[in-house]
C-alpha cells in the first residue's frame, strides 16, 4: 500500500501522487489526442510544445540566462561525463588551435565517488591528447583519515592551472552517495569555495569553462550565480522525474563544431548524439528523446510552480534536513552514530551516517523496515546508512523521519 511507505531513496525517488496520476491519464490519451504519451510523434505538435514547456519551466524556476541554452538528452549523468571532455576539449582547441594540449589541464575538484568517476572517465577519454586530466582539489586531504570524503575542500585548497591553459573546471553540487554538498549559501557568494574559479561577475564568457554535476541538488534550491556557470547537468531521477532523460544547461560558446575541431587534430572525434551543438540546433529533437521522462518532468515542474517556485521549495528543504539532522545529532552525541559528513557541507538531499555498533544498525534497518521506511541503507561502495529527502519528500514526511529516529535513540538508552 503506496501511503503506508516513505520512499526515502537515493534515486530514482518519490514523485508527488497527483502528478503520478495525471501521469497514468497521459500514457492512455495525452491532451487530448486520443493517444498516450508514448504513442504519439516526437515530431507532433503536440510533443513539441511540451518541450517548449518543459524549457520555459526550467528557466523561469532556475532563472537560466539567455546567454545558455536548456537541452535534453538520453544516457545519464554518466553519459555526460564523457560529453563534457569531448565537447570541451573540442571547444579549447578551436579557441587555441595552435597551443600543444601537453600544456593544457583539465581541473577536477572531486568530493566523493561522482566527481572522482566524472574525473576517471574525462581521462579514459581526452588523456591520450597530452591533456593533464587531473584533481585540482581533493575534498579527502582533509579528512581525518584522509581517503574518505567528509567536507568540501576549503577555499585555499584549490590549484587550477593558469585560465588560459585550463579547458574547464568541474565540480559535483552535491554527491549523492557521500552526501557531500558545496552548501555555500545561495544569500552570500563570497562563501562559495570555488569563487576564485567563477570569474568576474557580469562577464557572459568566462575562460576556463565552470562545469558542474547538479544530479541530486537539480532544483532543491535555487543555483547560485547560475550565470558564471559555462554548463549545469543533472539526470532526472531524483528531484524531476523518471530516469532517462539528462537536462543540461549550456553556456552557448560551448556548442562548438566538434568535427571542425577533430579535423584539427589533437581531439577524439565525438559522436553526434553527444555534440552539444548537434543537441542545440535540432531543439533537442536530433533523435527520439525520452518522451515519458520529458512528459512526467513536465508534471513534476508544473506542480513545484504551483507549490509556490524554489524559493518555497528552498525553504522547505532547509527545515527537512534541520529536521533529521537535528536528531542525528543528538545520536551523536549519544554515542550511537557518527555523521559522515563535517557540518558545512552537509547535503539537504542525502543525509549519510553510520553506526558504530553493527548490531545496532541492524536493528536500525529492521525497525525502519517495518515503520515503513524504505532505502535506508548506504550505498553499496560505502556502506552505512543514507536518508535521502529529495523534493517529494514532504516535510511532514522528514518530521515522521525524525520521530523515528528519537523513537530509537530512547529505545537505545
Ligand atoms: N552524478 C550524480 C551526482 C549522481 O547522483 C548520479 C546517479 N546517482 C550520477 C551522476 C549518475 O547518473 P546516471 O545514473 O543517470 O548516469
């Protein structure tokens, strides 16, 4: 019985039941047409004015400047870490096409297990040009046993190559197994870390190329200084909608001929699907999008607008986690638990912690189990315990999480 549960996972996650009704309407006769979402043609007039909806909802909620474009696509987040290198490597040596790549890097800031995958596949990928794919800052070193992930890398711990020599700096928003967040706050811009790497404000192209993974954080909150950022990405499966389909948010310098750039030499030729230039001269319609993730994030978007935009969603998330982090550390404090993460980069959407007894996790898992409480587990790779508070988790929802948890610290004592 779908009330009785609280889908507490990581992604995919819950999704609001009205708009999962509506959604059961479309696949049998979407607006009207007498055929279901899934039926009809990605070239109806019908799906092309959802896309466009689904463009203008994005960039009213996240206030997306002209200077960027909104696209979709198939493949994942995953995909997209190998469209990053092709793509910006392609624009840098269109820019610079006479500059060795042996003297050209590409800044990682890696905070957790996203950023560090982003990073391994950009060197798979471009490595073999000479360029120096590499780890720009380690959100590690500063950990007490230094191979975990515990905060994001303080501000005087960031050494990106020279502005002209660096093809982009990528980061991860929020890591979504780790449960790392750059939780600058959107109010105070000077707070966020990667501020040297921003550029001046105001400026519409700023070298090298800011990329970041907004997978788990895509809008739980508005983005700060959206506009000093070359390309925003994230998958749907967590905060929009069904998997399948990956919003990316580009900066227009970046839609750059890669086979002009492949000609070149020096660059890997880029398959088309991937080219954001291909992406952005076709409206995102190159090839059969996802159509039912499309659709159901159209939902999703429209639900959240009418729930008040972002910043309502902001501050309900802020209450969320105070909500459940409250306790934790009060678990703390007891003894029982250990927050995996230090306090200031603790994520809003993926609250991580372990047990120091194992038996009492155990108890931990069992108990949620039959309050109904799903996906409480850690990620595999690193175990522990994870409460993921994604937007359709109310927060009457987080204050049921948190009961729970007071429930057990009392029965532990
Ligand atoms: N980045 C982040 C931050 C993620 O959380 C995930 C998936 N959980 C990915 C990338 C990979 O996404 P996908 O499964 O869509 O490839």
């Amino acid at each position: 019985e779908r009330n009785s549960i609280l889908n507490l996972n990581p992604g995919p996650s819950s999704l609001p039941l009205p708009v999962l009704e509506e959604a059961a309407r479309g696949l049998l006769n979407f607006n009207g047409t007498g055929m279901g979402i899934t039926e009809i043609s990605h070239r109806s007039k019908e799906f092309q004015a959802l896309t466009n909806d689904l463009v203008a909802r994005i960039r009213a909620l996240l206030s997306v400047p002209d200077t960027h474009e909104i696209l979709f696509t198939q493949g994942g987040a995953s995909l997209v870490f190998s469209t990053i290198a092709l793509n910006l490597l392609a624009r840098f040596r269109l820019l610079h096409p006479n500059l060795p790549l042996s003297e050209v890097s590409a800044d990682y800031v890696v905070t957790g297990v996203w950023s560090k995958k982003a990073y391994e596949e950009a060197k798979r990928l471009v490595q073999h040009t000479g360029v120096n794919v590499r780890i720009a800052a380690d959100g590690r070193t500063e950990s007490e046993d230094g191979k975990s992930f515990q905060s994001v890398p303080s501000k005087d711990k960031y050494q990106f190559g020279p502005a002209d020599k660096t093809a982009w700096i990528y980061y991860c928003e929020n890591e979504t197994v780790n449960g790392v967040q750059f939780a600058s706050a959107p109010e105070d811009p000077a707070a966020f870390p990667l501020d040297a790497a921003l550029g001046p404000p105001q400026h519409t192209t700023i070298d090298p190329p800011l990329v970041a993974d907004f997978s788990s954080s895509f809008l739980s909150r508005p983005i700060p200084q959206i506009e000093r950022h070359a390309l925003i990405y994230g998958g749907a499966q967590k905060n929009i909608g069904p998997a399948g389909l990956t919003i990316i948010i580009v900066r227009k310098d970046l839609l750059v001929d890669v086979d002009a750039a492949h000609t070149l030499g020096g660059c890997p030729p880029c398959p088309l699907t991937l080219s954001f230039q291909t992406l952005a001269e076709s409206g995102s319609l190159y090839n059969t999008p996802p159509m039912f993730s499309m659709y159901v994030s159209d939902l999703v978007l429209k639900d959240l607008q009418a729930k008040g935009g972002l910043s309502v969603v902001e501050e309900n998330n802020r209450q969320k986690q105070q909500v459940v982090y409250g306790v934790l550390e009060k678990m703390e404090e007891a003894g029982i638990i250990q927050l995996n993460v230090k306090p200031g980069s603790r994520s809003w959407m993926n609250v991580t912690f372990i047990f120091h007894d194992p038996a009492l996790g155990a108890r931990f898992v069992k108990e949620a189990e039959a309050k109904g409480l799903r996906g409480v587990k850690g990620h595999r790779s690193v175990g522990g315990f994870r409460l993921s508070l994604y937007n359709a988790i109310t927060l009457e929802n987080a204050r049921t999480v948190a009961g729970f948890l007071e429930e057990f610290l009392a029965s532990t004592k």
